[in-house]
C-alpha cells in the first residue's frame, strides 16, 4: 500500500543531475588518467589533474548524500541512491590512488597494456554516464541498462586479462634486471585494474535498482 501510494508522489528530479555531474566529472577523470599514461615530462601534470576531478567528485558525492537526508520523496530506495552514488565515487577514488602511485614512484613510462587499460576504463566512464539517465524511466529502459551493464562487465573482464598478461610482460622484461621496476610496475597494473573493478561494481549496482523497480 505504500509503495502504490509514494507512485503517485511528486518525486525530487534533481538526484538525476546530480547523477549526470557526477558522471560527467568521472568521464573527465578518465581521460585524465589516460593522459597520465602517456607518459613523458607533462605526468605530474595530469597526475594534478586527476586529483582536482576527484576532489571535484567527491563535493557532488556529498551534495547527493545530503539531498537523500533531507528529500521526502526519493526516485528510488535510499539505501539503492547511497550505494550508487558511493560506487561511482570509488572508481574515481581509484583512479586517483592510480595517479598518486605515479606521482610517488616518478614514473614517467607506461607499458603498452596500461595505456589500453586506461583506454577501456574511459570507456567503463562513458558507459555509466549513458546508463544513468536511463534510471529514470527503468521500466522502458530495461534492455538498454542490461545491456550497458553487461557490456561494463565485459570491459571489466577484458582489464583483467590486460592486467595478467602485463605482469606475465613485466615479469620476462625485468626477471634478470631491476627488481622495483617489477614491484612499481605491477602496483600500477594493480591500482588499474581496481578502477575497473570499481566500475563493475557500479554496473552491479544498477542491476539492482532495476530489479527492485520491474
């Protein structure tokens, strides 16, 4: 009975910008980090500016968590809109954790399977900034949400077999040399590797906003 009674409620819309910000800023965020692993004398620099899109996150983050505190009537379950928003926020803190490894060992390279990890992880941001609008008409979105958080999934799949082959890379390259090259290179593939997790984790979670509301 309440469920068929909070329907007809004029439900609080701005959750969807916020959403969109948020998304947006992640994007950005992406990018930057791909710029980081181009490598060469301009890194610190990108490094700088993963961190400021990440502050910048994180202010849309606390705006969204405010707004659940203080809004009568919410799109969906309050406890679905912190989880979403807190699994988006943590693929940007991982990226960030990417960006402080980089600027705290120096590196100034990247091997070939970094760059296209980060290429697939703006590709992981580009796919949850079309699945959010999406949220708010589930029930006629139901097959393009499947189908982007499958496809995140996948990406997330494809990371990983990135991250396996780049320490296998890593490994034959440095076995017979330089021993933290090895340790640096693999906590980079490592924090990558995790940002894609991070993101999975956000396919997951709209998985289950669209079961709870179909």
């Amino acid at each position: 009975m309440l469920r068929w009674f909070r329907a007809f409620l004029p439900k609080e819309e701005r959750f969807f910008d916020l959403f969109a910000r948020h998304a947006k800023t992640s994007v950005q965020c992406a990018m930057a980090l791909q710029d980081v692993l181009k490598g060469g004398d301009e890194t610190p620099v990108h490094c700088q500016r993963v961190n400021q899109f990440e502050n910048d996150a994180d202010n849309i983050t606390r705006e969204v968590l405010t707004a659940v505190r203080r809004t009568f009537i919410t799109p969906f379950d309050r406890g679905d809109i912190k989880n979403l928003i807190t699994s988006m926020d943590d693929a940007v803190d991982q990226m960030q954790q990417t960006a402080k490894a980089v600027v705290l060992f120096e590196v100034r390279a990247f091997e070939p399977p970094m760059r296209e990890m980060g290429t697939l992880i703006v590709e992981c941001a580009n796919l949850v900034g079309r699945a959010l609008p999406l949220l708010q008409s589930i029930g006629s979105n139901v097959s393009m949400l499947t189908q982007i958080t499958e496809e995140l999934t996948k990406l997330e799949g494809r990371v990983d077999d990135l991250h396996d082959i780049g320490l296998k890379e890593l490994y034959l390259k440095h076995r017979d040399a330089n021993t933290m090259d090895f340790i640096v290179g693999a906590e980079i593939y490592d924090h990558l590797e995790k940002v894609a997790d991070r993101f999975d984790d956000v396919a997951n979670e709209i998985n289950s906003i669209v079961i709870e509301q179909v």
